[in-house]
C-alpha cells in the first residue's frame, strides 16, 4: 500500500491547536526482500514509467568513509523523466535547483526495504507557479506508478 501525499489535521498539546501536516514521499514497504532485489526491482519500475537514473547515492557507505558511522543500507537514487524535466525547465527556469526525483530505498529491519519516493508536488510548492503544480502532479501519477509496481 503506498502511503501519501495527504493532509492530515492534527491535535497538539492541551490547547488544541490544529494544523496541517503534508506527506512529502510516496511509500512502500517492500517485506522479507534483500536490499540488493528492492534495488533492482526499483531501478526497472523508473525504466518502465520513463525515469532514468541520474544519480546513484550509497549513504551507508558515504556515511562510513566521511565519518565513521554505522548505518542500515541507504541508498538515493536520482530519477528524472527528462520530457517532464524539460517542461518544467520551460516553466520555470531556476526550477533545476529541485531536480531531480529522489528515491530512497532504506532497510528498516526485519529483511524489509522502505521505498520513498519525493511526492513533487509537496516540493514545488515552493514555487508560486500554478503550472508548475500541475506539471508536477502529473509526475507524481508516474512516481505513484513506480513506488506500486516495485
């Protein structure tokens, strides 16, 4: 089940005040699966919705050269869709700074691999541009489709 992007209203504390919590990834839980097949099975559902791999970030391994510390696997993948990169870029030009998708996949115990993908739409909220909004929507359909057929 993906889990996001939704508002949820929430209480706080004794006074009761409310406000607004945004997902900003899209989720998965992939159970009883090694690191290694939750990556495979990732990098091929990107290439299925039209994503390429850009980059590819071994935080468990940065993290224990820089300095010293012991994680979980964690790893970064930057996809990017690059007609949608593209129009966006016609949209706004500085929108590259925010590019490009990251996945995330992280071994959260138990042999079980947390998939996230970054939900674009909560990201380019922080562009005032109504366009924009909707073009990212659009790759938030396709990321959705990534994150439910790894």
């Amino acid at each position: 089940m993906i889990q996001g992007p939704a508002f949820a209203g929430r209480c706080i504390g004794a006074t009761a005040h409310r406000r607004l919590l945004m997902t900003y990834t899209l989720d998965r839980t992939l159970w009883a699966t090694s690191f290694e097949d939750a990556v495979g099975r990732t990098k091929s559902a990107l290439i299925k919705h039209g994503f390429g791999v850009l980059t590819e970030i071994d935080v468990k391994a940065t993290m224990k050269k820089k300095i010293d510390a012991d994680i979980d696997d964690y790893l970064i993948l930057g996809a990017c869709n690059p007609r949608m990169a593209f129009e966006a870029m016609k949209l706004e030009p500085k929108v590259g700074a925010m590019l490009p998708c990251n996945v995330i996949l992280r071994a959260v115990g138990g042999g079980n691999v947390m998939v996230s993908a970054i939900d674009p739409v909560a990201s380019m909220q922080a562009i005032d541009n109504e366009m924009l909004t909707s073009l990212a929507g659009r790759v938030r359909s396709m990321l959705a489709d990534v994150v439910t057929d790894v």
